[in-house]
C-alpha cells in the first residue's frame, strides 16, 4: 500500500473497557453515573465560588478554574464513550478522532499548570504572608491563568500537528475508550521519532517541571510550617494546604501509575481500565475533597442553601 493511500483513513475504531455485550450496560451506568456527578459537583465549586463575596480570593479563584477545566476534562472522552456503548458501535472519525486527541491534551495540560499554579499560590500565602495581598494581585492571578491556557494549547498544537503527518495501515483498532496520543501514534506505519521525542519532552518538561515545582513549593510549605512557634498556627496552615495536596497526590498518584503499570504490562485493556483513575475519578473526587475538606466551602454551601430554604 503507499503511503499516500495510507493516510486517507475515514475512521478508528475504539474498542473500550470490555468487549463483552454483557458488561455494556454496567459500563454505561457507572460512566453516566460518574459524568453526572463530575459535572454537577465541579458546577457547584464554580457557582458557590462565583456567589460568595468571601471566597473572592486567589485560591478560590483557580480552584473554581481548575472545576470549569476538570468538567472539560471529562467531556472530551466519556460523552463519546457513552454514545458509543448507547449506538452500539465503536467508531470515530479520524477527524473526531484528532479533535478528541488534542482537547484531551489541551485539558490534561490545563489541570496540571493549574495544580501547580494553587501550589505557587499556598506558597505565597503560607510563606511570605505578609506579601500576599500585594503579590498575588488580580493581575497577576489572570496572567497566570492566561499563561496556563497559552502554554498547554501550544503544546496540544503541536502534539497535534506532528500526528497529522502520520500514515496510517489497515489496523485501526485503539485498545482504549478514547483516542489517545501514545495509541493512536503507535497504530502509524510511518516512522513515528518525531512523535515519540515529542511526547517525551512535554511529559518531561510539562509533567516533571510542573510536579518539581509543587514539589519545591511545599517543601517551602513545610520548612515554613516547622518554623511556626503556635500549634494552632501550624494546624491553620496545613489545613489550607490539605485539600490541594489530596487532589495533587490522587492526580499525579493516578497518572504515574499507569505510566508505570502500562511500561509493565502489554495488557492494553488493562491500561485503558487503569487510566479512568486520573481521566474520569479524579474529576469527580475534587469537589468532594473540597467540599468535605474545606471550612469556607463549606460554610459557603451552608449559608447559599439556607437562605435558598428561607426564600421558599
């Protein structure tokens, strides 16, 4: 076949979980199920955020950042998947294919410049308290928001642009419940180097820079903490940082354990079921680690609901 053949493919084919008829329907409960509440909890964190006057804060402010791209997140693959299960059918367009690979990149780098924004931002607060106002000033909260966006869409971009130039064979089947970048670029027939170095360089510089500099930031955190004379002082400023760090453990926790389980197994289905840790369970688990870990939220929610059981 020539190349030139090669690459005018219509469609994949995604072959989920399980292709067993009879797991079909519990798939598609339990995937329903945890879309419905990602979206519905990360929309309460952004409300709650938006109509409490005192929770207009820079930490409140990327959290309620971090809620609107994890609802993104999740609606670049399980929609999709849903339909799929729904109609029968395990087929994507190539064109569909690309889009869904490139928001999910754009979206996966977006909640990683964002965890390691809040942890920047827990630094500040913690450690040079007195400077905080004047330092994460509404200016300086919005270009780090915008510099988030712009570095995680050029890096998407380019993922993106380098697949194109793959051709691609016969064998179109992705062992995966969405498209992603490593399977759909190990399906080319094409030499993928470029690709690979690619994906290389942004797990290195986007994943390890981002997770050495939330690193670096709370060993600060806990120098700091140590230094505080008052037990009440040291509880008030672990208990800022508790929340953050839960859901930076249980996303990066996630995420390299199936960088490593995919590294020693050849068990596709085996990776695809491990990745909806960080792409669909860590969305979901965020609001609840707020909400449940979090005093101002609470009180927020507490005080949005009362006056709601007042008015009726």
């Amino acid at each position: 076949m020539k190349a030139g053949n090669e690459t005018q493919i219509s469609q994949f084919l995604l072959l989920g979980l399980s292709e067993e008829p009879e797991l079909q329907p519990f798939l598609f409960g339990l995937f329903l199920s945890m879309y419905l509440v990602t979206v519905l909890g990360n929309l309460l964190i952004i409300l709650v955020t938006i109509s409490d006057c005192h929770l207009h804060t820079p930490m409140y402010f990327f959290l309620s950042n971090l809620s609107f791209i994890d609802i993104c997140f999740v609606s670049t693959t399980v929609p999709k998947m849903l339909v799929n299960i729904q109609t029968h059918s395990r087929v994507i367009t190539y064109a569909g294919c690309l889009t869904q690979m490139c928001f999910f990149i754009f979206f996966a780098g977006l909640d990683i410049f964002m965890l390691t924004v809040m942890a920047f931002d827990r630094f500040v607060a913690i450690c040079h308290p007195l400077h905080y106002t004047v330092t994460m000033n509404p200016r300086l909260c919005g270009l780090l928001v915008l510099a988030s966006w712009i570095m995680s869409a050029l890096n998407s971009s380019l993922q993106s642009l380098i697949v194109l130039r793959l051709s691609f064979c016969t064998d179109l089947e992705i062992p995966h419940f969405f498209c992603e970048l490593n399977q759909v670029v190990h399906l080319a027939c094409s030499d993928t180097f470029l690709n690979d170095m690619g994906m290389y360089l942004a797990s290195a510089l986007l994943g390890g820079g981002a997770l050495s500099g939330i690193l670096y930031s709370y060993s600060k955190i806990v120098s700091s903490i140590r230094g505080t004379l008052s037990a009440q002082g040291k509880y008030k400023a672990f208990s800022t940082c508790a929340s953050h760090l839960s859901v930076v453990s249980l996303f990066y926790g996630t995420l390299l354990g199936v960088y490593f389980s995919s590294a020693a197994t050849r068990n596709s289905h085996s990776s695809a079921a491990a990745s909806v840790m960080y792409t669909v369970v860590t969305p979901m688990l965020n609001p609840f680690i707020y909400s449940l870990r979090n005093k101002d939220i609470k009180r927020a929610l507490h005080s949005h609901y009362g006056k709601q059981r007042r008015g009726s």
